[in-house]
C-alpha cells in the first residue's frame, strides 16, 4: 500500500498500525471518486473533506442504518458525533484492528476513517458478515460549489 508523506500530521504515528481487509477496497477505489472535470455533473453530488476537499463520497451513496440516514451517538469518553450512513466512501482510508467493542450498531465491527489524503478523522467504517457501511461525521464533509 503506497502512503504519501504528510507532514507533521497527527497521524503519521498511524502507519504502523495493522490495516484491515476494508482498508485495501477503500484505497484502490479513491480514485473513482475524484472529480476533477468542473462540467462533470457529479462533481454536485460529491461529498468533501472539510479540511483539505478530498473527494470522499457521494450524496448518491447515502443509505439508512436502522430506518435512519443520520444518527448521534457518543463515545465511551463522552465526545459526542453526528454521523450519516453512506454505502461507499472510496476517499477514506479505514485503518486499526476491526473492534466490536462499544460498537454504536449491533452486530457490526467498526475501524476508524480518515480521509485519505489529509488524515482527518471522517468516522468508522462499519463491517458485518453481512454487509459494510460508513458513519461519516456531518460537519466535516461539505459539497463544493
């Protein structure tokens, strides 16, 4: 897996950690979001990290977990996110061991997202033997005009 150099990123102590199956799906399909053409007509539909507009996902690719596309949870240290479901997130990168501990939804293994170009934490990317899914935190993707 080819990792770009990022500076004095935060997480560039993340390299070492173990990428999981998921990982190497994401990373292959980043490309397939990239939308550099401006009179490509799914360059409105496509979603940005906030921090640095790396093509992530797509309005397209919203899905609903549990009858919702939009969820709040909390962490076990009591930090709380807004996260929307989506199908595919090509533009992350899921990293770390899969962990079902304090799992937001039942029966899935969740790893962490980043986006992959910045490593900003987007979310978790969510995993069961039956299907696999996104939480990406609402306030840190954005459309571009």
């Amino acid at each position: 897996m080819h990792m770009q150099s990022h500076g004095d990123n935060v997480y560039a102590g993340l390299y070492c950690l173990k990428v999981g199956k998921r990982t190497h799906k994401a990373v292959d399909q980043a490309e397939q979001v990239d939308t550099h053409d401006k009179d490509d007509p799914n360059k409105k539909d496509t979603l940005h990290c906030i921090e640095c507009h790396y093509p992530i996902t797509r309005q397209s690719d919203r899905i609903q977990v549990n009858e919702q596309h939009q969820h709040v949870f909390a962490n076990p240290h009591g930090y709380v996110y807004q996260i929307g479901c989506f199908g595919r997130a090509p533009g992350c990168i899921a990293i770390g061991q899969e962990s079902s501990h304090f799992s937001w939804f039942p029966g899935y293994s969740w790893q962490v997202a980043l986006c992959g170009q910045c490593w900003t934490l987007l979310g978790w990317a969510f995993g069961s033997s039956e299907s696999q899914f996104f939480g990406l935190i609402v306030e840190k993707l954005k459309s571009m005009p």
